[in-house]
C-alpha cells in the first residue's frame, strides 16, 4: 500500500509539472504569435499616424505627463525601496503625527514604485485567466481595425461618415465596458493585494534619510576663494578643496 500510494503520489507530481510546463510552453508560442503578427501588421506605423493627429493641446498633455508623472528618475531602486544596507529601513513608528508624516512621505517619494508594484501583481492575476486574455487580444484586434479603417479621417459605414473622434469615442466606452466584464475579478484581486502590499511598506518603511535628496545641487567648476595678505595660505586651501572634490566625484 505504501508503494502504492508512493507511486501515486509520484506520477501526480510528474502530471502537474508536466501540467505547468505545457502552460508555459504554450503561453510563450502565444506571445511569440501575438509579437510577430504585431510587428507584421503596421501597427506601430499606425499607431504613429494616429498620435500625430492628435490635438497639440493632447500631445502636450501627455508629453507633460511623461516628463513630470511617469518620469524615470522617480522610480526608485530595489536599495532604496527596501532600504538595503540601512541600520534600521522598517519600524513601527506610534507617534500619529510621525505616522502621517511618514505615509506622506513615502507616498511622493515610492508612488512610481507602487504603481509598479500593482502592475506586475496585475499582469501576474492575469496569467491565472486565460479567457481574460484572449478577450484583451481581441479587444486590441478591435482597436487596430478602427485605427487602421480611420487613418484618413472618417469612415463610410452604409452611407453615414463617421470620423476617427467619434470612433474613438465609441471604442472607448465599448472597451470600458468589454473590460469591467473582463477584468473585475482580477482588478478587485490586484487592488486588494497590492494595497495590502503597499500599505504596509508605506506605513512601516523609514525613508526619512531620503527627505532631501530633491535638494541635492550639483557644484561644478573650480572653487575660487578671495585672496587676502600674501595669498599663500587661501591659495593652497582652494587648491586642496578642489582636488578633494575632483576625487569624490572620480
């Protein structure tokens, strides 16, 4: 009985993991067709076309964006999130004031990071739907053909003109309301885990030492220091300061 159940147990281990590498496999053809018929198709010439003919009002817009929101700089290493390498990056801190000066804090300084965070536990639920990811494959499928019907300005559909705004517009609701359907049960999850997450790193990680980093200014060129009597000894101290500054930044 026990070679038995031995037996048993082995041969379900050896199906699941056979079970999980033919998911992957699987998965990974997926993505391989996907990015070729992607990049086979003009989607990207498409897409171009259609964000040049966007209003400049929206293209500053989103340029702003860009630039202040989703800069780069404000995303922070895995050092500084977790605080490796610090005597003491996550505490308990009771004084209420302390607390909310802290969440604060840590809200401006990691929101780049949180937002990562909630985008990979996103695509990770997502891997666990696979009806999920086949309706978002055709949800893009749908979007491609309106960007590329529109690419000259409006559309003919049975003698009534239809332009590339208002296609859009419709899309837009049709893939707001194709998404909820698609996606609440994973976005009720994502949100839940990653607020847990995040809220508790937020609550409990000390990134006071990180306060004045914005206020940091970077000095270049040489120290010039005002020579008075003889001008041997100030002269030989600017010489020192500047040389000592040459080897912090080398």
């Amino acid at each position: 009985k026990t070679m038995a159940l031995t037996d048993d147990t082995t041969s379900t281990s050896s199906g699941s993991a056979a079970n999980v590498a033919g998911a992957i496999t699987a998965l990974s053809s997926a993505s391989s067709t996907i990015k070729n018929a992607w990049e086979n198709s003009g989607a990207k010439d498409v897409i171009a076309t259609a964000s040049s003919n966007l209003p400049q009002g929206t293209q500053d817009t989103i340029s702003l964006a860009k630039e202040k929101v989703f800069n780069r700089k404000n995303l922070r290493s895995p050092t500084v999130f977790f605080g490796i390498g610090e005597e003491q990056p996550f505490y308990v801190e009771k004084v209420p004031s302390l607390i909310a000066e802290r969440a604060r804090h840590n809200l401006s300084f990691f929101y780049l990071n949180y937002v990562g965070v909630t985008t990979i536990l996103f695509f990770l639920t997502l891997l666990i739907s696979p009806s999920s990811i086949i309706g978002i494959g055709l949800l893009g499928g749908a979007w491609l053909a309106v960007i590329r019907a529109t690419n000259e300005g409006s559309v003919q559909i049975k003698g009534i003109t239809v332009t590339q705004k208002q296609a859009s517009i419709a899309m837009g609701g049709l893939s707001v309301l194709v998404l909820i359907w698609l996606l609440s049960h994973i976005f009720w999850m994502t949100l839940f885990t990653s607020g847990f997450l995040c809220g508790v790193h937020l609550l409990l990680r000390d990134a006071s030492m990180h306060k004045d980093e914005e206020d940091k200014v970077v000095m270049q060129g040489d120290l010039s220091l005002e020579v008075g009597g003889d001008g041997i000894g100030d002269e030989e101290e600017a010489s020192f300061l500047n040389n000592a500054a040459e080897v912090s930044l080398s």
